[in-house]
C-alpha cells in the first residue's frame, strides 16, 4: 500500500491493456479503490470511443473546400475595370521604362557574348521550368493530405 498512486498516463496503459502492468502496479491496484474507479472510468471511455460511429468525410474533400471559399467576383464590371487597369498602366510603365533606358540597354547586351546570353536564358528558363515543377508537386502533396 505504500505505492503511489498511478499516474494518468499508467492509468490509461492499464484500462488499454492491463497484460502489460507491472506486478506492483498490479497490487497497488488490488488493494486501491481510488485507481480502480479510475480505470473503471477510463475503460468506459475507450469503449464509448469505440462505439462512437466513424466520421465520414466526403471523398473528394478538395472540391468541397473550394466551394466553400468565397468566390472573387471576376463576372463584375467594376472588378475588371481594375484588373485591366492596373494590367495596362503596369504594362506602359515596363515599355516606358525600356524605350528610356535603350541606349543603356542595347550597350549592356552587346557587351556580352551570344553563348553566355544563350546560357543564361538557358538557365533563367530551367530554374524557372524546376520551380514551376516543384511548386505543382507540393499542391499535389497538399491535396492528397486534404483527401
Ligand atoms: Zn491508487
């Protein structure tokens, strides 16, 4: 009797499997009231927990999810008024910028090589090309986790 007194996570090991106590646990247990009603309580729970039915989620959880989401209202005037106008002054501004900046342009080109230019583009569009790919592969990872 001068065992103490189990703790929760012993008491949960016990109400889950009482096989693998040990043989103090087990006389401590013979002998204390107060314990026994707790794993009495807690074996209760289990088999509630059991007997609770499964939750069923749908099986394509991601088109649920997307009609859940607020929809951006593309279809209204004034929205693509703001799209078109922000995409146009954007647009002018880059032009702008390149037809100032030509003559500094032209010279910084013709400074390079044509293979190294070839390269560099050839590069751009390959780390580009690799980023698109794993940015795909993880929307697909984190779908599947959703599903
Ligand atoms: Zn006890």
């Amino acid at each position: 009797m001068n065992t103490p007194h189990f703790s929760e996570m012993e008491i949960q090991q016990y109400a889950v499997d009482p096989a693998i106590s040990l043989t103090t646990m087990r006389s401590h247990l013979d002998s204390c009231a107060q314990c026994q009603a707790r794993v009495r309580e807690y074996q209760q729970l289990f088999v509630s927990l059991r007997e609770l039915p499964k939750s069923v989620f749908a099986a394509d959880f991601s088109t649920r999810v997307m009609q859940e989401l607020p929809q951006v209202s593309s279809k209204s005037p004034a929205g693509r008024v703001y799209v078109y106008g922000i995409s146009f002054v954007s647009v002018t501004a880059f032009l702008v910028c390149l037809y100032q900046f030509r003559k500094y342009l032209i010279r910084f080109f013709s400074g390079i090589l044509p293979i190294t230019m070839y390269l560099i583009l050839i590069m751009a569009l390959l780390i580009l090309i690799f980023q698109g790919l794993e940015m795909f592969r993880r929307y697909q990872k984190q779908m599947q986790l959703l599903n």
